[in-house]
C-alpha cells in the first residue's frame, strides 16, 4: 500500500502574516494538502505493487503516462497537487520577497529582458488564468527558464520527458489559496505573494 505523509510545514502557520493569513495557510495544509496525500495513497493503492511500492512521487510524475490508464488521472491530479504544495510551502518565507540574485537573477534577465517584465508576466498570466491552476517559472531544456500555466493540480514533472521542463517557482491560484482574505480579488492576492518569495530556495532549484 502506497504511504505518503502530510509533510511538515516549514514555519508556523502565520508566518506569511499579512500577506498570507494564518487561517488560510492553515486550512491549505490540514485539509487541501491533506486530501491529496491521501487521494494519491487511494490511486496508487487501486494499482499494482510495482506503483504501490514507489515512494519518490516526482518520478511517478515523470512517468505518468505509464501509469495504467484507469488510474491516470487521479495519480495527475492527487500526486500533482501532493509535490506542487510541498513546493509551494517551501518557496515562501517570512521576509521573503524583493529580488533574486546570482544564476536564477542572470537567467531570469536573460528570459524575460529585466526581473520588472518578468515579475509582470508571471502577475498577469496567473491572475488571468482560467479556474483552478497554477502559475510556473521553469527550468528548460536548454538551461534557461520560462514561464507556464497548469491547470487544476496537473504537475510540471509530467512534462518533463518530453520538454524537459522542471518547476522552479509556483502560485497555487485555486480559490482556496487566498479565498478567505482576499475574496475573489485574485491580483491583490498575486501582487501580495510576491512579499514571501523565497528566491534562495529558487536558486538552489535552479542549479
């Protein structure tokens, strides 16, 4: 039987305050990411023991499409929406923000023209983006970066074989994520999260 856990938060649930409300972060975790840990146990436990025994889901990701078609699409959306909080958590932190530097700061001028214009593409195309999903700078196969959207808990990892594409840093822009204090202002939220970026932790993905 599949067993993936509910990882750890790595701060306190008001630590993102005011830009991130303890409340919301709170519900986010124990019930939101709760549900996909488990979803993603259910999906894989419906299945074989050669998928029941994996426990790294950035390489069940990977291989989606090996996953038997029955099971598919709950292993896309659960183990998706399992690796892309835990990467949420930890791409904020108390005192985050302003602007990156080194390799990540290089590669994002050279993509985008200037972190200004990047910072603006990456607002306006999550704010804009239709229902649930998720707003992505990633890692390409040429070493640069882009940007991209998901939708609903679809991961990144699930178009790496044929893009190679790696996630770097991402806006969870589901309802649930800023619902509570922001209401259906998505950009107040947007412009908000970019007060609690942890650029160190990008970096460190980025190399």
């Amino acid at each position: 039987m599949a067993n993936f856990t509910l990882p750890p938060m790595p701060y306190p649930y008001d630590a993102l305050e005011p830009h991130i409300d303890a409340r919301t972060m709170e519900i986010h975790h124990t019930k939101h990411h709760q549900a996909y840990t488990d979803g993603l146990n259910k999906a894989l436990g419906n299945l074989g023991p050669e998928w029941q025994n994996k426990s790294d889901v950035v390489e069940i990701l990977k291989s989606i499409d090996s996953v038997p078609e029955n099971a598919r699409g709950a292993v896309n959306f659960h183990g998706g929406g399992y690796n892309n909080h835990t990467l949420f958590w930890n791409s904020m932190k108390k005192g985050g923000g302003g602007e990156p530097s080194g390799e990540i700061a290089d590669a994002i001028k050279k993509a985008f023209g200037s972190f200004s214009d990047f910072k603006t593409k990456f607002s306006q195309d999550s704010t804009t983006l239709q229902g649930s999903g998720w707003g992505w700078l990633v890692k390409n196969a040429s070493g640069g970066v882009q940007f991209t959207t998901m939708p609903n808990q679809s991961s990144v990892w699930t178009r790496f074989n044929k893009e190679k594409l790696a996630p770097l840093l991402g806006l969870d822009v589901w309802e649930h994520a800023y619902y509570l204090k922001y209401q259906n202002k998505r950009a107040d939220y947007v412009a908000a999260w970019w007060n609690v970026v942890n650029w160190d932790e990008v970096g460190k993905r980025f190399k």
